[in-house]
C-alpha cells in the first residue's frame, strides 16, 4: 500500500533547508468501525460477538495494569512509567509534582509494519489542513503551553471547519489517545482559527489536531508539529 507524505519546515532549527517529513492522515478508524471489519471477516461471529470479546480483553488488560503488569502482546506492549523529579530517596509519589503514565510499544507483529508501507511525496496545500502555529492567549506562548478555558489562535492553511459536523473540529488528543473537541469558536477562517480551549483538560501533554472535509471529501487531518502542555 502507498502511504503520502508531505514535507514541513523544521522550526526548531534556523536553516532554511531544513524539513521534516510527516505521513498523511486522509482518515480515521474507531472501535466502531473495527469491529463491523473484524466480523465482516468471520461469517461465525456478529458485531455484538466481537465487541463483547474486545471489551472483555481490554478490561482484563486494564485490570492487570492497575496492578502494576507489564503487558506483552503480539500487537503492543505497554508498562507503567513515572515523570517527575524526586528530590531524595524517601520522598513519596506526589500527584502535584509527578505523573504515572503509560508507555506503548509495538508488540514482535506490529514491528515489521513500517516495511510493509511505500511512501510517495505530495503537496500539502492541496490535500490537508496546515497546522502552522499555535498561540495561547493567556500566556502569550506559542507552539508550547494550553491555558484550559482561555482563548487559542491557530494559524496555517484550510483551517476552516464545518462546526455543524460532528466528525469536523479542532481536537486535543491526550497521551493516552483520548480527543477533545473544541466547541466555542470565535474566527473560523482558513488562514486563521480563534477558539475557546475546553475547560476540562487534564495536566499532560496533547497534540492539536484539526480534522475537515476539504471540498466535500473524506475527513482530512492536520496535526500541529509540536506537543502542547497543560501545566
């Protein structure tokens, strides 16, 4: 299968031939939607058989989490990691200063996906949404911090979104791959978007992603280069 890619200027470096490159992302796929292609598969099973089993075996997985396991499977292996810095030997886990997440792997069958992928250069003008900058209005940063329920610029190319669509936006995705839509917008330009970022996110680090049905096609995702915080 061919996957596009475009190029994006490295603005973490002064050269002006500096670029980094970044695969195209023309879609999305839920739970949802496995589940309906796993059983379009197996004529033995129905959805309803697959989404049992599925949420069965993530609940288990989560179970041995919180238990402290590592998780080895052929798809992914994930474990427990701790951030923070702990200023002597004894001091205890404090939530304020420190932060248990979660590490992802590709388990041994997903390792060998990236060799069965072919790349082929396209221009991002005409296919995505670019994703330029970031700016955050209550501390005047850009490209770094997320004030929640404050105000929020970006600026970049086919920005606009259809507000009435579900499926279209400005999202926040978390570490652990949870989206937060945005959902009060003050410009809704395609040079430039202002918008209310939503009250509830948590402290951790997020990549902004604006999702649109550019001319009536399938939903196209733009993604900022940067990974925001909220302190």
């Amino acid at each position: 299968m061919t996957v596009p890619f475009i190029l994006r200027k490295n603005y973490l470096t002064t050269r002006e031939d500096d670029f980094t490159a970044k695969p195209v992302v023309f879609d999305s796929v839920n739970q949802e939607e496995l589940v309906k292609k796993v059983a379009a598969k197996h004529s033995a099973l129905n959805e309803a058989d697959v989404l049992i089993a599925v949420r069965a075996y993530e609940a288990v997985i989560a179970e041995e989490l919180v238990q402290g396991s590592n998780i080895v499977t052929p798809m992914c292996n994930i474990s427990l990691g701790i951030t923070g810095v702990f200023d002597r030997e004894i001091q205890d886990f404090d939530p304020e200063h420190h932060n248990l997440h979660l590490n992802y792997k590709p388990g041994v069958d997903f390792r060998t996906i990236s060799e069965q992928v072919k790349l082929v250069k396209i221009t991002a003008a005409e296919v995505m949404p670019v994703i330029e900058l970031f700016e955050d209005t209550e501390t005047q940063t850009k490209n770094e911090v997320i004030t929640p329920g404050k105000a929020g610029t970006i600026k970049g190319s086919k920005l606009k979104v259809n507000t009435e669509d579900p499926v279209e936006g400005i999202f926040f995705v978390s570490a652990d791959d949870i989206s937060t839509k945005v959902e009060s917008y003050i410009r809704n330009k395609p040079s430039e978007v202002i918008f209310m970022v939503p009250e509830g996110l948590e402290a951790g680090q997020y990549q902004l992603q604006v999702r649109s049905k550019l001319e009536g096609k399938s939903l196209r995702i733009g993604e900022l280069d940067f990974d925001l915080s909220v302190n």
